[in-house]
C-alpha cells in the first residue's frame, strides 16, 4: 500500500496515524528479531502520531507524509536518539538537534519511528568489511534468506522496508549504500543529486559524493518523500526540476490492488487533485507529489542497457527478461558499454581517504566522544567491542596518511573524476539519444561471513555515484530467490524525469515478492 492509498483510508476515517504506528511498532517487536535491522525506536513516536491524528480529525494536515511512520539510518542525527554510525564511540551521546532532513521530515508531519542499524561507519572502515555488521546494531540479516547479506551500508533501512516495518526510510550513499541494500532487500531506492538533499547532522564520508535519499518498498512513496526533503535546489541548473512539467507516471503506484478503503485514489485525475490538495502544486516538492499520483507509459522511451557480465549469469537473465518486458511495453531498449570505467575505479578511492580525513575530523568536532581521526582509532584499538567481527580499520589509517585536500595531486584526481565520471554518463546518453541508462544493482545476497567480508565486485553505481547524478534502484526480479534491482541513471538534475520513468518501469516490470525469511537457499526455489 502506498501514501496516498494510507492517506484517503485516513481522509476517509478507517485508520489514524496512530494506529498506523501501533502496527508498525508491532510489527517491529515480532519481526525485527529475525533481522536486526532496527537499532532502538523513538519513545516518542505514540505522542507523535496523536498529534496527526489530530491534524487530520481539524482538517490541518501538512502533506502526504503527515502521520506516515519513518525510520532513519543511525548515520543521520536525530534529537533525543543515539545517532552512532554504528560505533560505540559515539553510542550514547544522542544529538541536542536534528539533521535538516529528519527536520524536515519533522515540519512535514512523519512519524519518526526508530533507527536503522548500518554497516559501521557507512562501510568506510575496513578494506573487508562485512556489510550490515556495526558494533552497536549487530549482524543484519537479508529477510529473503536470512544467511544472506542486505548489503550496505543502508542495510537496516533496506532490510526494515522488506519486512515492511516502515512506511518510508532514509539511507545515505557515497557510493552504492542507497541502491544497493535498495537491489538487494527488493525494494526502492533513490539517490539524489548531489546537493539536492541537505546533508548537515549526516555523519560524512565525502562532501564530494555523500548524500542522503528516500527508501521505500513503490516509487510513489519515495517520490513523496523526496517531496518532502528536498531542499530548495541549489542551482539554476537544478531549478529545471522545479520548473520542468512532469509526465503524469512520475510515481506510479506499483501495480499492487487497492484496498476497498483506499478506492478514493483509484483514479489517476482524483489522485493528482488530492496531492494537490495535500501539497499544492508550487515548487519541486508540489509537481513531484502530484505527479506522483499518476500513471506513466513507457511508449517511445529509450533505454540503455549495460549488462555488466561480471555479475554473473542469472543476474544477466533477469536483465534479459525485464529488457523483454520494457520493449513489449513500448520501451526501446538498446545495449551499451559506459566509457572510463576502469579509469573511475582507480582514481575514486585515493580521493575519497582524503576527502574522509578532512570530513570526519569536521564532524567529530561537533559530537561528544573522540575528536578527530587519530582519536577514533585510538578508540576502536582499545575497545574489543569493535573487532567482534571484523578487526581491521586499515580505511581509517589509511585516510590519516592520505595528503590533504590542498594537495595538487588529489586535487587533480579529483577533477578527473568529476570530468569522467559526468562524460561516462553524458556522452552515452547522447550517443543513443537515452533517457536513463539501467544496469543490474546488485548481484544475489551473498553468504554474510565476517571472516571473508563482502562480495564488493558491484560497478553500476559508481559513475552516477562520482558524477553526483541521480540514481534509482527498482526491483527487477529474482534468481535463487534472492532479488536482484535495475539500476537508473539519468543525467544531473533529472531527478524528476528519473522518477517518471522509474514508476513506469516498476508498473511494468511488477517484481516485488514478499519475503520468506527462509534460514538458508537450497531446494526448491525459483527463478521470477
């Protein structure tokens, strides 16, 4: 069920927020014990709901997000509740305030419901870490096959969403950590333009590449949400996105049957006037919102696919059977090969142990508990806790040795990056006259072992990563029961067109399976 589906049962007076957040929160208590995806849940989200409720009851609602439970990757400040990375040396400690976005988030009526356990640090400790494992949270386990890995570093936000216990989450990405755990827990994930998503009171990898972005299990509902905590764009360029009309599909409702409360939406023109009426129409969040409501076509879109072999062979048949299903659609779908790939590879992560060093002694500045970088490993040597599963922080002592960012020769490397990165993307699209480019998201959840870390072979992110453009992972399928994401990627700032053709592609393709919790594959599973 998306937002405006909960929202007219809500209009409609069959449910309230509060009991929206009682089921959920309940529904955390059963389930959440089989995944560890949620660190702890806010006391206050029961006082947070009665006060929707009684926007709702005086007619004062604040928009679609008003009374909709959400839950937070722990990397993102939230007043009152621990904000750790998922290490003890800031476990806690809660933030006096909150990140701008869970502000927003705040002003648009959500329900913040809890946090997400994540890999430690965003991932950004190790060189072989195991994706889903901090200290704080534990081993997160994919609720397809619990011995499989959600992948990371978003892999709570991800993992919750799959067992549905949220209606909407926030996951952050330097690279990968939004559409990744999005692939490979089945569900939807944004990553935004750079900029377009403050990331003030988000712990940092990268200013140059991190950014936070809406998680959920339907492109409507992280239409909706990026809605919500967008801010105003930062440039002329990205004022197009506030500016461009947007196609009636830009986040079609996934396909799934509407309940008999929910009928109210069933109609495309009765569910844009009610997001008008939620929203209004002015700005990026009141064309995303309306737009959200509608259907889209695939009529006449060109897409190209990078098949990206490497990921194996069942990966590259369930990209056959949705490249097969977005040309009987309409779609033409042609094969391409992005350039410079190798060359991204090299050059991105000497850059971002410089970029790390700088940011996190910035951040520990701000936070109780160690100062700067020297410190954190300082802790980490001296606190068993933290090489419970995996020892290394080799990251952390490599970025300490990294030059500085005033150095010419990572200034260089990072220009290059900018450059290729963008013309990687750019120059294919305009090669083939594309509207997006798709690739596989992830390969099948590998075996979660903390003594072999993570399968890390996963390139289809990297260059909307380093470009800072945006990037949608839907479901595309599964093999072995596992699913595997399509990846999208558009040009900067075509984050509205980018959820336009994603919402037609997800009615299209129709690939969400609920999962089955199953404690290992074996026997008996299928291929969709």
């Amino acid at each position: 069920m998306t937002i405006p589906q909960l929202q007219a049962r809500m209009a409609a007076g069959v449910l309230t927020p509060s009991e929206l957040t009682r089921a959920y929160l309940k529904r955390i208590k059963t389930l959440d014990p089989k995944i560890h995806a949620v660190l702890r849940t806010d006391p206050s989200a029961q006082r947070q709901a009665a006060a929707s409720d009684a926007r709702h009851r005086g007619g004062s609602v604040r928009g679609p997000l008003d009374g909709i439970p959400v839950l937070v990757k722990d990397n993102v400040e939230t007043r009152g509740l621990s904000s750790t990375a998922g290490s003890l040396a800031l476990a806690g400690k809660p933030p006096h305030s909150d990140a701008v976005l869970v502000a927003r988030l705040r002003r648009a009526g959500a329900v913040i419901l809890g946090k997400t356990n994540l890999s430690e640090w965003a991932n950004f400790r190790a060189q072989k870490p195991t994706s889903g494992w901090s200290a704080v949270g534990g081993q997160t386990h994919n609720p397809y096959v619990l011995d499989r890995n959600p992948c990371g570093s978003s892999a709570g936000s991800g993992a919750a969403l799959a067992a549905s216990l949220a209606q909407v989450a926030i996951g952050t990405e330097t690279d990968g950590s939004i559409v990744c755990p999005a692939g490979m827990n089945g569900v939807v994930g944004l990553k935004p333009t750079l900029g377009l998503v403050s990331a003030k009171g988000v712990v940092p990898i990268s200013a140059e590449q991190d950014t936070a972005g809406p998680m959920a299990r339907n492109v409507t509902d992280v239409a909706l949400t990026l809605a919500a905590i967008a801010e105003r764009p930062p440039s002329a360029g990205a004022a197009a996105i506030a500016e461009r009309p947007l196609s009636a599909g830009a986040a079609a409702v996934a396909g799934r049957p509407l309940s008999a409360g929910a009928a109210a939406v069933a109609g495309p023109r009765s569910a844009r006037d009610a997001a008008r009426r939620l929203t209004g129409s002015d700005g990026f969040g009141g064309r995303a919102a309306v737009a959200a409501a509608g259907v889209g076509s695939l009529r006449g879109k060109r897409i190209g696919l990078w098949r990206l072999p490497s990921l194996g062979q069942a990966v590259d048949d369930v990209m056959t059977r949705a490249a097969h299903r977005l040309r009987t659609a309409g779609a033409q779908v042609v094969e391409v090969t992005p350039p410079y790939q190798d060359r991204l590879a090299e050059l991105e992560f000497p850059a971002l142990l410089t970029e790390f060093h700088r940011d996190i002694d910035a951040y520990l500045a701000t936070r109780h508990g160690p100062r700067d970088l020297a410190d954190l490993i300082a802790f980490d040597r001296a606190h068993p806790a933290e090489r419970t599963c995996f020892a290394g922080q080799e990251l952390f002592e490599q970025a300490l040795a990294a030059p500085p960012t005033t150095d010419p020769g990572y200034r260089a490397k990072r220009a290059e990056l900018r450059e290729l990165s963008r013309r990687s993307i750019d120059e294919t699209m305009a090669a083939h006259h594309l509207d997006a480019i798709a690739a596989p998201t992830n390969p099948p959840a590998w075996t979660t072992d903390c003594a072999r870390g993570d399968n890390d072979v996963i390139p289809s992110s990297t260059p909307a990563a380093v470009a800072g453009y945006p990037s949608l992972s839907v479901p595309a399928g599964t093999t072995g029961g596992l699913p595997v994401g399509l990846l999208l990627t558009a040009g900067g700032h075509q984050d509205a067109a980018l959820l336009s053709l994603g919402a037609a592609v997800e009615r299209r393709l129709h690939a969400w399976r609920a999962p089955r919790y199953l404690p290992t594959t074996g026997p008996g599973t299928t291929e969709r």
